[in-house]
C-alpha cells in the first residue's frame, strides 16, 4: 500500500511542475567575473565572490550591505546557522569570516590550488573543499582524502555521510566521509565531469561535464536514470531544496528548467546572450534563482 502513495505523491509532484517557468526580478550589476554565489540559511543575503571581492547583497532590495576588498575570492559557502561564512582563495587559502562584516576571522593557508568549491557539513562541524580536505571551523585540518587530483566539484549527502566528487577525467568519486574511502568510482562522462548535486528526495544524484550532458544516477545501484543534453556547454547546475528542479547554466548564456525527477524540459531563460552562465544557484525556499556571469547577477522569481 505505502509504495502506491509513494507513486501518487510524485506523479502528483509531477503534475505540479508542468508549466515551471522564470520571471526576471531584478539585476545586480558586478564589474568583475562572478564565480560563487550562496544563499544564507534564512534566505535574506547573498553573498557573491567575484574578481571585486567577496559582496553581501539584501536579495529583497537587490542592494550591497557590505564590501570585503579580497579580489582572490573564488568560491563561497555558508555555515548551516548562518552565523559564519566561508570563503576561498584562488591562492590557496580559506577564510572563515562572522557574517556580514569579517570582522572575526579565520585564516587557512592550504597550499598553492585553487579553492575552486567549498561546502559545509549540515552539521556545520566539517568545511570540505575541492582538493579533498577537510577543516573544522577553527582551523583545524581533520583530514585529507588520497586521490590523484583536485576535484572540479564536490557535493555532501543531506546526512553528511557521503561525499561526492567530480574529476577531470569524466569520473564521479563517492567517498564514506567516516571511513575517509572511495565507495564507488561512476565513469559518468567520457572527460571533464564539471558538476555534481544529490536529489534526496529521490535519493538519486546528478552529475555534469562540459559537453553538455546532465545524467542522472540511482544511487542505490548506480545505475543510469536519466540524460538531458544541451546545445553548449554546460558551466553551472542547481536543484531546488525540494529536489523537483533542476536549472542548468550554459556557455550560450542561457538557463534551461528541467522537472528534476521526469527530465521534462520546462523551458529556457536568457540569462545574457552568449555570456557564459557561471553560477547558479536557488533561495531556501526555492521561489528565487540567481544567476551570475561576468558582470552580472540575475535574480529570477520561480513561478
């Protein structure tokens, strides 16, 4: 009986989504490339990294709160409280800053590569970059994971037990975070697998690579699900916090709506033409998607 509610539930989820689409809700100009944005948890600032610094942005107004004059800043994230932020360097170095101002600072000299990604555990114990190490929140290297070379991406499950990274040569890594191994190896793409994300609610992942190709994974038995292809290459993903959508950014400049559990195509955006959409991602509650690129943030209402 329960596995037939389970089949209604999403067909109904299913049904929902049909028509998903973008409004524009404003811009925000940066004279600078964007690399990073993230959502605090209680979906009120932005906080973008850009070849101008790290940038808090009030989403509701579209208006700067506070500038931090560091233009290595690549890659940001927020702790699961939001009472901290992170962010990293393309010198090498994590700075762990109170939210908005930094004025209480922590900072990691982790070497000479860039901190391309980082993320939070939801715990908010573990900060784990894209080279495979983790710290915790003062500082603290608590380990660092063998592997030949830094990863293009990384995810974390919804229960911190797995970590997930996306390598140059098109595999996908899954990692057992308390163990410190590989798990399983998922030759996903035939090179560059640039982007990675869990779809929890369907315990499923996704995976990316440059030309253009977003495949879908049962993580129960890895096998393939799912694929949805693109005229260009593909530069950024995100999935709504309910795990029912899935925007892809692009080298065209523009942002394709996929129903994340159906592979429906609900339909593209234009971001800027022939801008490279380099980062995505969405507000909290989902209702909110950004955009950014060289020299411009795009907020986009999810209808």
């Amino acid at each position: 009986m329960r596995r037939w509610v389970g089949v209604f539930f999403i067909a109904s989820l299913t049904f929902l989504l049909i028509g998903a689409s973008l409004e524009q809700g404003g811009k925000i100009q940066i004279k600078g490339a964007v690399t990073d944005a993230a959502f605090s948890p209680d979906g009120k600032f932005l906080v973008t990294a850009s070849s101008k610094g790290i940038d808090f942005w009030d989403i509701s107004l579209n208006s700067q709160v506070k500038n931090i004059d560091d233009r290595t800043a690549l890659s940001v994230a927020f702790s699961p409280k939001g009472d901290v932020f992170a962010y990293g360097t393309i010198d090498g170095k994590i700075n762990i800053c109170s939210v908005p101002d930094c004025a209480v600072s922590t900072e990691i000299d982790v070497g000479k590569e860039h901190i391309r990604h980082l993320a939070f555990t939801s715990d908010g114990g573990l900060i784990i970059t894209n080279l495979l190490n983790a710290f915790d929140p003062s500082g603290k290297l608590k380990f660092q994971l063998k592997n030949e070379s830094p990863a293009n991406a990384i995810a974390i499950s919804p229960d911190d037990k797995t970590l997930v990274s996306a390598h140059q040569n098109g595999h996908v890594l899954l990692w057992n975070l308390k163990r410190k191994k590989i798990t399983a190896e998922i030759a996903a793409h035939p090179k560059d697998a640039s982007e990675v994300a869990f779809l929890p609610a369907l315990d499923r992942l996704l995976t990316a690579n440059l030309d253009g190709t977003v495949k879908t994974w049962n993580l129960a038995d890895l096998g393939q699900v799912l694929e949805l292809n693109h005229p260009s290459e593909i530069l950024s993903l995100a999935v709504s916090p309910q795990g029912r959508l899935l925007a892809v950014g692009t080298q065209d400049g523009k942002i394709t709506l996929w129903d994340a559990r159906t592979g429906d195509n609900l339909g593209s955006f234009v971001h800027w033409p022939n801008i490279a959409v380099d980062v995505l991602v969405f507000s909290p509650d989902g209702n909110t998607l950004i955009s950014g690129s060289w020299g411009l943030v795009k907020k986009w209402i999810v209808k």
